[in-house]
C-alpha cells in the first residue's frame, strides 16, 4: 500500500532478489494490461519480460491454471470503492475480482513454486478488501515516503508525459489526502499483519530494515542488492525507470527544488509531521 511515485517498484524489485518471493507487480492493471487501455501506453503495456500480456510465457501458464482459454476473458480486475447509488452492483463486482485474484495468487504460488507473492497494486481499497477475503496469510507494507518528494516526482512526471498542470499545493493536499485514506483503509486490518516503512528509513539502513523485512515476512535473509534490475521478472505496470539497471541510491533532487518553493516546503514538514 502506497501513495504514486513513493518507491514501491523499487521495494518489489529488492523482494524479487530472494529466491522465496515472486512479484506479480500491479495486478490492479492486469485487465487493463491485457485490453491495452488505462495507464501503461508509453511501454504498450507489455510485461515487464517485454512481450505483451497475451504472448508472456509466464502469464500464460497462470491463465492455464485458471483454465483460461483467451486472457481477453479477464476484464475487470479492480475492487473500487462503491458509490453509494450503485452499492450492490459494485460489491458483486468486487466479490468477483476478489475470487478472481484469490485464484490467481493460487496459481502464481504453484506454478512459480514460490512461498511469498509480492502485489504491488498499492491501491488501499483493493488490499483491504482482499485481505478481508483472503485464504492466505495476506500481509501489508505500508511504504510512506516524505510528501515533498511525491509532490515534486509527480510534478516531474506530469510535464514528462504532458498531463494537466496541477499546482505543486494541489498536488500536495492531494498527497496528504491520500495518505488519510491509507491511514482510515488500515483501521481495517489487523496492526500485526503491517509493516510500516519509510522510504527514506530504508536508506538510511537498507540491510537491516530487509532483515526486518525477512523476519517480519518470514523469507531466509539475503544481501542488499547494489543495483534495481528486471531479472526473469514477469511484472505489470511500475516506475517507467525499471527498465533499465541502475544503482540503488536515495535519490535527492527534489531537495534542491523544494528549497524554491519555501511555502510548499513548511507545509510539507508539517504535513509530514502531522503522520
Ligand atoms: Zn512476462
């Protein structure tokens, strides 16, 4: 669970590392992965193997599991929260994406013959309501990172793909909002099945908050990887900066830019600080 632009592609890559752990990224957007629409056009919403969701040999074997004959079946798989005029017909929708994602989960740990799935959907509603219906051991990280940074990262990328401009402030309450609904979405899971990072946290002690991670998440400890890189991944969706290998560092250009905006900065501390 996460806001955008806070590092969880970062985090699921360093998990993959382990031999027990396999990543299936954001499953959230498999549907709109596999029907090429939603977010995902700049690398044609392939898998992160580079072949498209149809042709992935990967996902193909999860959708002979699921006795999926075309992908193209699997539509819809997004639990949204429902408005409350079409209440019912949303929840039916939901339970059906849930038994869906439950069904795939079964196949990733049989066929991968792993003992940890990583999903990185990051979407608060989608987790919680899956871990109310879950069969497995279904565990959080709650990965937080310092609001300036999401704010200046998503002003970035804004201009990078030409999206609407958006005030750094409105971009900022937006963050904070966002985090609200993290902290009211996990009112419903038990605090034990949590785990709370702090992107910056983790680079300040990168082995030792994996070793809590392994223990927490019970996974055999293994070494800080030096580099984020796709290795016999079969990931959807992601930071478009996964594709290439780089050097696993804290990255702190947005320091020198909030120092330009003085009011974004202060009521970024304080919002940081208010949790
Ligand atoms: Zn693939």
């Amino acid at each position: 669970m996460s806001n955008e632009r806070s590092g969880s592609t970062l985090i699921e890559n360093i998990l993959t590392k382990s031999s027990q752990i396999v990543s299936v990224g954001e499953t959230y957007l498999l549907g709109g992965y596999i029907h090429k629409v939603g977010p995902g056009f700049t690398w044609d919403w392939n898998c992160s193997c580079g072949n498209s969701l149809l042709e992935c040999d990967f996902w193909n074997k999860i959708y002979r599991h699921l006795n999926i004959s075309d992908p193209r079946e699997i539509k819809n798989t997004k639990i949204i929260y429902p408005k409350r005029k079409d209440k019912g017909r949303q929840k039916s929708k939901n339970d059906e994406v849930a038994s869906l994602m439950n069904q795939i989960y079964a196949s990733v740990f049989e066929t991968a013959n792993c003992s940890i799935v990583v999903d990185s959907s990051k979407k608060a509603f989608h987790g919680t309501s899956l871990y109310q219906n879950s069969p497995y051991n279904f565990k959080f990280i709650y990965l937080k990172r310092d609001l300036r940074a999401v704010t200046f990262s998503k002003q970035k990328w804004r201009k990078k793909y030409g999206a609407k401009d958006i005030s750094l402030l409105k971009l900022l309450i937006a963050n904070y909002i966002h985090r609200l609904w993290c902290f009211i979405m996990l009112r419903k899971v038990n605090k034990k099945d949590v785990f709370y990072l702090k992107y910056e946290d983790f680079f300040e002690r990168p082995q030792q908050t994996l070793d809590d991670m392994s223990k927490f998440f019970g996974f055999d400890s293994y070494e800080m990887p030096e580099f984020m890189e796709l290795v016999n991944d079969h990931t959807i969706a992601g930071t478009p900066n996964r594709f290439e290998k780089r050097k696993i560092k804290y990255d702190a250009k947005w320091l020198s830019n909030v120092k330009k905006h003085p009011l974004i900065n202060a009521l970024g501390i304080i919002l940081n600080k208010i949790g």
